[in-house]
C-alpha cells in the first residue's frame, strides 16, 4: 500500500510539471543589434528585474541581430500579434513619425536633456503619436549621440564631408541633414553597414560610439568624429494584442519595469561611452569637431518641411519648451 501511494503521488507530481511550465508566460524580444550589444545589456537588465519582479510567471527570451525577422516585419507583427516586443531605434519614426523629433540635430545637448524631454508633456504627445499602430511605447533606454566615422580624413567643420558618400538610417529626415551639410547621403539598411565600407561602397556611417564598437566597425574605418549631431534613444515597444493577452497586474509589472530600467541606462551608457571612445582611440583616429560650425549649417533643418511636415511644428515647439529653448 505504501508502495502504491508514492507511486501515486510521484504520478501526480510529474503530471503536475507541465501545467506549471505552460502557466509561465513567454515574452519574446527582439532586437536588430548583436549579443554583446548595448541593447543585449540593455534587455538582459530587463530580463533579470522583470523575472525577480514576477517570479514564475514570465519567461523572457531575447532574440538578438533579428533573429525572429528583419526589423521592419518584427515592428508589423506587433500590431498583427505575430510578435511581442522589439528593441528598436531608427525604424521607429517610420510607423510614429513624432519619433522624428530625434532626428532634429543638436537638439540635446547631454542626457539630463533627455531625460527631461522623457518626463515632459512631449514625451506624451510622443506616446500617443502610437495610437491606431497596433503598438505601445513602455520606455525609453539610452542608446547614445551618434558619431561620425569615415576612411578619408577627420571631419572638422562641415566642409570636410564635402563628397563624402556617408550610411545613413532609410529615413528621410537623416538624409536630408548629411546632404545639407554637404555629404552624399547614402540609405542602407545597417545589416549591410560593414561590407558597404569594407567594399568602399561608402565611404563612412554615422552610429553610436558603442556600435562603432560591437560591430567592429573600427576594422574598416580610419576616423572617428566626436559630432554628436544626434541623439537617438532605443525605444522598448510591446504588440497590443500580446498586452492584451496578460492579467492586469502582470501587464503593469511588464510596463513599469521597462521603464524602472530607463535611468540605469542612461547612466550606464554615459560611463560606457566614455570608456568606449578612449578603448577605441587606439584602433580607430579619435578628434572633436567645431560644434559651433555644424550647429550653424543645421540651423535650415529646424525649418525644413522634411522635419517640420513629419514631426509637426507643435512636437517641436513642445520639445523646445521641455528643454528650454527659445
């Protein structure tokens, strides 16, 4: 008899096993950057907090250099429920063209100012520009002001990109300044970056210190300006469907960790940057640019109907209040 009860019982508790398992929740992420990445730190910071935040419940899967699809299809299938969440950056202002407001150059002098805009009432105006695409923006997380890199020479002033053929994001907005300060703008999609320029395709990129990094970007590039000419934040964005389908009080977890993680990197990024450009400055010539020169060839851009049309004069007029600029 004692026999048959532990038997029984060691029965049940096997049968048990696998109602607990599908009873967690699965959360897939995906991001177009590489393991080692910023961004893989980034969710790998979300990931830990969120399962501490509600243990057994959610599994969190991360899925880097688009491995769940190109970045374009993962960002559609959020709103069609085929995915659940993506990392993104650039892509964004494609389907929220108040995300746009990024591309305005000179726009943020440090991270504090980012910050500041993410607390303010154009950091909502830039939430409900979601509205309608099937997607909701939980946080915004550091991604760093870009730079620029070439193999021909230091870029200065604005007149040292003259002919210069230089990557940008498929945006308009980000075409539209390299052109105006005198580079050949070239769009390509960033999967194709580092064969562009080891091919001479093109001749630089502009990206973050830390992409310039992870990507070995070093390897086929002579130069690095310290421009930072642009701020772009990553943007965590979650499929509404996938929201829909977790209990309010897991659905709020899920949110509002996202954006407990937000300081955390800001913070991380500003020290890493740091010790990326002078670990890069013995792979790669590092120089600082005349910023006052480049703010001036920007200036038309602040006026431009690529920008105006796109991010609306009152995103930017709101923007400039946040950040105190007349």
């Amino acid at each position: 008899m004692m026999t048959l009860r532990k038997t029984l019982f060691t029965t049940a508790a096997i049968l048990a096993l696998p109602l607990a398992a599908q009873a967690q929740t699965v959360l897939q992420i995906n991001s177009s950057l590489p393991e080692g990445s910023f961004a893989h730190v980034f969710l790998t910071e979300y990931e830990d907090r969120l399962e501490a935040a509600a243990p057994g419940e959610i599994d969190v899967q991360i899925f880097m250099s688009n491995t769940l699809g190109s970045e374009e299809d993962v960002l559609q299938g959020l709103g069609l429920g085929t995915h659940h969440a993506s990392l993104s950056a650039s892509a964004i202002a494609q389907i929220n063209t108040r995300a746009a407001i990024f591309d305005l150059p000179y726009l943020f002098e440090d991270r504090a100012a980012v910050q500041a805009f993410a607390e303010s009432a154009a950091s909502d105006m830039l939430r409900d520009g979601f509205e309608g695409t099937g997607m909701v923006l939980a946080a915004m997380w550091d991604n760093g002001f870009r730079q620029i890199t070439n193999t021909t020479r230091p870029i200065v002033e604005p007149a040292d990109l003259a002919g210069l053929k230089i990557r940008t994001p498929t945006n308009r907005q980000r075409v539209e300044m390299f052109n105006t300060l005198g580079a050949n703008a070239t769009p390509l999609s960033f999967g194709e970056v580092y064969s562009a320029l080891d091919q001479g395709v093109i001749d630089g990129q502009e990206n973050p210190a830390n992409v310039v990094d992870t990507a070995k970007l070093y390897e086929v590039q002579s130069y690095m300006s310290l421009s930072n000419h642009v701020y772009l934040p990553t943007f965590l964005v979650f499929g509404e469907p996938y929201l829909n389908t977790l209990d309010d009080d897991l659905r709020e977890t899920v949110l509002s960790v996202a954006a407990e993680v937000a300081p955390w990197t800001f913070d991380w990024g500003a020290e890493t940057d740091a010790k990326t450009i002078a670990a890069l400055s013995d792979k790669i010539e590092v120089n600082e640019i005349d910023f006052a020169a480049f703010q001036a060839a920007a200036a038309p851009l602040y006026e431009s109907p690529t920008f105006v049309d796109v991010i609306g004069a009152d995103m930017i007029a709101e923007t400039k209040t946040a950040l105190g600029i007349e």
